[in-house]
C-alpha cells in the first residue's frame, strides 16, 4: 500500500500539532523555571496578548546575530506569541542572563538566517525542516 506525498504531509502536520500542544502544556512550564538564565541554552521572549493586553513569557531558542538576534519557529509562522510580538512590533528577550528590548520582527528563510547562525545550529535546523525564523534588532 503506497501513500501518497499529501498524505505524509498531512501526518508530518498533526505529528507537529501534537508536539506544539505537548510543548505548550507541559515542557514550556517546566522550560519557564531555567530559560533565559546565564547558562542555559533557551531564551524567553516577553510579549503583549495583541487582544487581551496580559503579558506573556514564552520560551525560546534564540541565537545572537549581528544586530539582534534570530529565533526558529519550528510550529510555523502562525503560533500566538509570534503574533503577538509582530501586532506590538516589540518585544523583551531574556538570553544568558542578559535582557534586550527588540524591535523590528521580521519573518527570514532558512537561506537568510543560516549564514547569520552558527553551522552547527543551522545543520539541526536543516534536519528538522524549519522553513521560517523570526529576525529581530536590538533597540538602541
């Protein structure tokens, strides 16, 4: 029984889903308790619920790059906290210890932010298939 390319690209879509809720409702909480600190790998991005106003703090994965930094949005570009940071246009990211307000979102390809991110980070990222990155600027 073969299957079809569409079919595997509907499995690969609700195998996806299925994480993005895990991570939601389990691993990002946990995640909360270590992320942005000096020595851990994750970061977290403070943002504005772009309809309710409440403030929100959402783990990340953020490398630094010339002028800001570039995070991968392995669940795609429609998740709400990157919603919500491109509705303020601004946002607050906590890496290694160290707080930045950022400013500018903008949403690259993997041929944009690969050559700005380390080579071993943009292999996993190839891996994983992550199409889309969101590049933001320090604010001076």
């Amino acid at each position: 029984m073969s299957t079809s390319k569409q079919e595997m690209s509907e499995r690969r879509h609700e195998s996806k889903d299925t994480v993005r809720a895990f991570n939601k409702r389990i691993l990002n909480p946990v995640m909360m308790l270590v992320a942005g600190r000096r020595y851990w790998y994750a970061a977290v991005i403070h943002h504005t619920g772009r309809r309710s106003g409440r403030a929100y703090a959402t783990p990340v994965v953020a490398d630094r790059v010339e002028g800001g930094f570039i995070i991968p949005l392995p669940y795609g570009t429609s998740v709400d906290w990157l919603r919500n940071v491109q509705a303020a246009g601004a946002a607050t990211l906590q890496v290694k210890g160290e707080r930045y307000e950022v400013v500018k979102p903008e949403i690259i390809d993997a041929a944009t932010a690969f050559p700005q991110v380390p080579a071993k980070h943009a292999r996993v990222w190839r891996r994983m298939r992550i199409e889309h990155y969101l590049e933001l600027t320090i604010n001076a």
